[in-house]
C-alpha cells in the first residue's frame, strides 16, 4: 500500500501501473461523495453542534460524530449519551428534526467541489471510464448534495448513483460498490474505488476493487491504512495525471 509520502505523481502511476499489470485495464472509477467529492464534512460537524445545542444534548466526542456522518441518519444514536438511553427514541426523533431545519438553512451555502473533481471527471470522460457513486444518503437528499456537481456542468458525466436505499446492506459491507459495478456493466476487479472514511476501505476491498483513500474527509491516514487500501493520496486531484486520454 502506497501513501502520500512525498512520491508525487509517480507514486500514484506505479501503483497503477501495477494494478494494470495483475488485472488489465480500468473499465470505471466509483466514488464515496462526501468529503471525496464534495466538502461537507466540516459543515456535517457545525450541523451535529448546533443541532445538539437546539436540543439540549451535550456536544458528542468527535468520534461519536464521525461515526454518525458514516452511517446517515441511521447513526444519530451515537450522539445520545448512555445515561439518557431511556428516551434515546424520542431524542434521535428530535435531532433529526433541528437538523433538518439547521441544514437547510446552511447546508447550500458552504458545501462545494473538493479541488480537482471537475477535471478528474473530465479526464475520466476523455479516457473513456464510466463514472460511479456510492452513498450512504438517502434519496431525498441526493439532489441536494449533488448540487456542487451540476454547478460545475459535471453531473451529466456520472454514470450510476446508489443510495442508501439501493441496497439491503451498507458499507463497509461491499453490497453497495458491488451494486454500482452492476449498474456500470463492468468488472468490480476491474474498477477503482475512492472514499474518505475507513468503511470505504472495507467495502472497496471487500467487493475487490483497487481502493484508494483520500484524506480530504472524515477518517486521517492511520484510520485509512488499518483497512488495507492499495493506495491513499491528499485528495482526488492526485489522480488526474494518471488518467489521461491516448
């Protein structure tokens, strides 16, 4: 596994490379959304701490926090202390709904493209790869936080999205990425997966794609490397120069 140790450019292509050798050429490229391709994840952590002070809860440790961004809303039980477990139901019911009023009202305005999104798609396009997502959200926020990609005029190069509800099962289990190489129509040993978080990794590599981590999300480099990634760069501007057309 390769990291971003200072090896650049060359770095990525030789583990390319090497992925090419053992498998033959990449049919497609699947990517987590939040902090992968979008910048949300310092506005999901402003979200969580007003959101439990609307409700009166105390500020959850980070950790707690990461853990809930993971999982969607099925997570909101991480922020429920253990001495409040008895009304936990009625306490997740209520931050989702100061959440919701709260996200709507800053959400749009501070989430954008990670840097190097739009032309890594383009590349992407010239080389001829089909493009995927794969995102624990749920459908009626999907357009929402798709929005920094039709902004940039890159929405229509995605091929297939799948959501929370696309699936019976979430990563890290490897149900979700195995779903979107379906929808491509190609090889999961033959595609690439990129995500932020430490479930990423593991659904990456248990659905048996070449899985790269991007430290522009949730999860640092250590939480990355402990679940075996073949590569892990800065952000997905690291990977442009691999894909270039001809």
């Amino acid at each position: 596994m390769k990291g971003p140790d200072g090896q650049g450019n060359a770095g990525v292509r030789q583990a390319f490379e090497g992925f090419e050798r053992e498998r033959g050429s990449v049919q497609a490229v699947m990517f987590d959304l939040d902090g992968t391709l979008i910048d949300s994840i310092p506005t999901y952590f402003r979200i969580v701490a007003a959101m439990l002070d609307e409700v009166g809860l105390p500020q959850a440790p980070r950790e707690a926090v990461a853990a809930m961004i993971k999982e969607g809303m099925t997570g909101f039980r991480h922020l429920i202390p253990g001495s409040m477990a008895h009304r936990r139901e009625e306490l997740i019911e209520a931050c989702i709904r100061a959440g919701k009023e709260i996200s709507a009202r800053i959400y749009s305005d501070s989430v954008g493209l990670i840097p190097g999104v739009q032309t890594l798609f383009q590349r992407l396009k010239e080389s001829g790869l089909r493009i995927g997502i794969v995102t624990a959200s749920h459908t009626r926020f999907i357009d929402r936080k798709l929005l920094p990609l039709k902004e940039a005029g890159i929405h229509e190069l995605i091929d297939a999205v799948i959501v929370i509800e696309d699936t019976t099962k979430m990563k890290p289990d490897p149900e979700p990425v195995m779903a979107c190489a379906r929808r491509l129509r190609v090889e999961e040993g033959r595609s690439v997966y990129v995500g932020d978080a430490d479930v990423d990794m593991m659904a990456g590599r248990r659905a048996g794609t070449f899985t790269v981590g991007v430290l522009t999300g949730v999860d640092d480099y250590d939480a990355l490397a402990a679940n075996g990634p073949d590569l892990i760069v800065q952000g997905v501007r690291d990977l442009v120069p691999w894909f270039a057309a001809g």
